[in-house]
C-alpha cells in the first residue's frame, strides 16, 4: 500500500547542534520568536543560553516557561497569550516531548480556529502556523520531529491526539550534549517510550518501506545504549546513542503508527498523571506479550535485533525471550508495575477501568495493532500489568 513519510526539511544532529539556533531563527526572516519551555529549563540556565544565541543575530524572544509535564489546552492558550501579546513570528520548543509539543501547537492555534479539541484525529488541521524550530533535552519522545501532538483536554480528562503535517517542525537541532544531565529515572523511563514507538511502529499494520530501517535502528541503538546511559550518565558515547535512535524511532512511528501501548497509556496519562514514558513502559512486556500472535516473524525480529536471541533460534523461541527480555530490562532500569505508577489501589483503579479501555479503543492507536483487543481484553491487560 503507498504510504506518504514526513520528516523536517532540516535535522542537525550533533554535539553542539543547537548553537545553531540563531543562524536557523534567522532564516525565517522574523523579529521576534517565544521561547517555549518548562521553569527547569529556565531555572538550570538553558532557556537563557538559546535565548542569547538567537539575540545574538537580532532575533528578539520572549520566554514561556508554564508548560507543565503532560501539557493541556490551557498551556496551548497561556502560551499563545503571549505569544500573540509580544507579537513573535515564531516558536522555538526546548525541553522534552512536553515543551516541544505545546510550541507545535501554540503555532498551528496562531492561524486556527479555536478550541484546539476540534483537531484531535488525524489531518484535520487546516493551515500551517509560525515557523517551528525543535530542540530536544531528553532522549526521547522524537517530538522534534513528529508531526503529532499530544495535548491534554481539561474539559473531558482525556489526552488528544492530533495528527497534522502542519504540527512538523521547520528545523531539528538535536544536540546529545543537553541531554548529558538527564536524571537516571528520566532517561529509563523516556529511553523504554524510544523503543515502545520503534517496536509499535515496526509491528504496526501501518509499517512500510521506508519506516522499517528506521525502527530496526532505533531498537538496534537502544539496545546497545539504554542501560549504559541510565548506569552510567556521564557517557558521551551511550548518551549519543539514544538521541540518534529517539531521532530515528521519531522519523518512524508517525509514518508507520503506534500501536496498543500507546492506546492504552494515554488514559493512565489523563486520570493519574502519570508521565507518558512511565506509563508505556509499564505496559510494554504485557502488550507485547499479548500481541506476538498477530506478527510473529516482526517480532521475532525485534528479539534478534535487541540480541535477545539468534537467527539460528526459532520464531516462537525468540518471542519468548523478547517477552523475557523486556520484563529484564524494566527490571533493570528500576521502572515499576502499574499499580506503583499510579500510585492508587486496585478497587479505585478499577472504577474507571471501563472508561479507560474504551478511551483506549476510541484513540485509534488499538487498530493499528497486529491484535486488535476488545475492552474486556485491555482490562484484562491492565490487570496483568498491575
Ligand atoms: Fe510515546
């Protein structure tokens, strides 16, 4: 089946890519640009460092710091408040999935009509918005570049998905150096969300040509990077590693899709807050677990390429391990069950289990999986996970 692939027109990926910044604000021929950002960034110094830079060509910026983790409509409408006051030409998003999706959407809210829910689903945002420059700090959501947003909907208590090119950053400046100072439980929880958008976008019934290679590097990458990076924070070389495959699993999943996972993460997200990366990665063994039926030779694949099994073992052999491997290496990066993550017991949990699963199937993402689950099977998983 023809399938389309978007990426950025521009990527830079390096150590000190985002000095680049200024240079790259500069070719979009505006005054003025927000800075769109968390109060960490701004408080360790960051917010202010890529700020100078873009001053330093004659780029005035205004900083917005009130994103908060898992960003809301009212985040959208605080920040396009100012960036509507200060009259900036365009955003710049520095942080992690957060910062960066909030900039998307405040540009693409610039041009279009509110309330900003109107857009949730796929391709129904009808006008690209100010330039977008991305510039990650953690690795990785692959929000850099993504053409996807996620965005809470406080009227309903649900998280949006919208899919739109017109999300696409302009430019990419991916930089393993911010991520340096990435904290150990950080970096386990955003590095297990890197694999689950590789492994869903390679397992997908959506995955196609050219978002096969960029999976399977991703996973190959994390393989051999994720535990170094959370053990031993100071390596340059792991750190280097993840952003690269959180680049390429972000290249990957919004041209193939996610997929069950991410279906069933988004209502722990909405009701718990519990942080995104956290939530996929509390899922991940037991939805894989449960899906291998639909595409086992994919996952089969996946299992050789995390070195979990060899091309001499067979198929269902390298699914075991995959299965064994992946509960290890939650094990190992400390990530703990559901019910920890949550922070609630099961009977409170399980008044709003129905609800979940069926904003779980509403979302799309549960199609897109090699089994396609009923509600009573996603409460099923949500139960195993605990
Ligand atoms: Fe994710």
């Amino acid at each position: 089946m023809a399938a389309p692939f978007n990426i950025p027109s521009t990527i830079i990926v390096g150590g000190g890519a985002s000095n680049e910044v200024g240079a790259q604000a500069k070719r979009f021929g505006v005054k003025k640009a927000l800075l769109v950002t968390d109060s960490y960034m701004e408080s360790c110094g960051l917010a202010g460092k890529v700020a100078d830079s873009m001053k330093g060509v004659g780029v005035n910026v205004t900083v917005f710091a009130g994103v908060q983790p898992d960003p809301t409509d009212l985040n959208v409408l605080e920040g396009l408040e100012v960036l509507r006051r200060n009259d900036c030409g365009m955003v710049v998003g520095l942080g992690g999935g957060s910062p960066m999706d909030c900039a998307k959407a405040i540009s693409v809210m610039s041009v279009n009509d509110p309330p900003i829910s109107r857009y949730a689903g796929l391709h129904k945002v009808p006008r690209k918005g100010v330039p977008i420059i991305t510039i990650p700090t953690t690795a990785g959501t692959g929000a850099e570049v993504t053409k996807v947003v996620v965005i809470g909907d406080t009227r309903r208590n649900v998280k949006m998905m919208i899919l739109d090119i017109n999300l696409m950053a302009d430019v990419a400046l991916v930089d393993y150096e911010l991520t340096m100072s990435c904290p150990p439980s950080l970096t386990a929880n955003v590095g297990v969300d890197t694999l689950v958008h590789a492994v869903e976008a390679y397992v997908s019934v959506k995955a196609n040509p050219m978002t096969d290679p960029f999976a399977l590097s991703s996973i190959r990458l994390v393989s051999e990077n994720l535990l170094t990076a959370f053990k031993e924070p100071d390596s340059a070389e792991a750190r280097r590693g993840m952003t690269l495959a959180s680049l390429h699993a972000g290249i990957a999943f919004p041209n193939s899709s996610v997929c069950l996972v991410h279906g069933m993460s988004r209502p722990i997200g909405a009701l718990y807050h519990v942080p995104h990366g956290l939530s996929n990665a509390v899922l991940f063994p037991t939805v894989t677990e449960f899906s291998i039926s639909g595409a086992p030779e994919r996952y089969a694949a996946v299992s050789r390429t995390m070195g979990y099994s060899t091309e001499a073992d067979s198929e269902d052999y390298a699914n075991e391990r995959l299965v064994a491997g992946l509960r290890k290496l939650n094990d190992d990066l400390q990530i703990p069950r559901l019910g920890k993550a949550c922070e609630v017991d099961l009977p409170t949990f399980d008044e709003n289990i129905v609800k979940m699963a069926n904003d779980s199937l509403a979302s799309g993402s549960p199609s897109n999986n090699p089994v396609i689950p009923t509600a009573e099977q996603i409460v099923d998983l949500y139960h195993k996970a605990w």
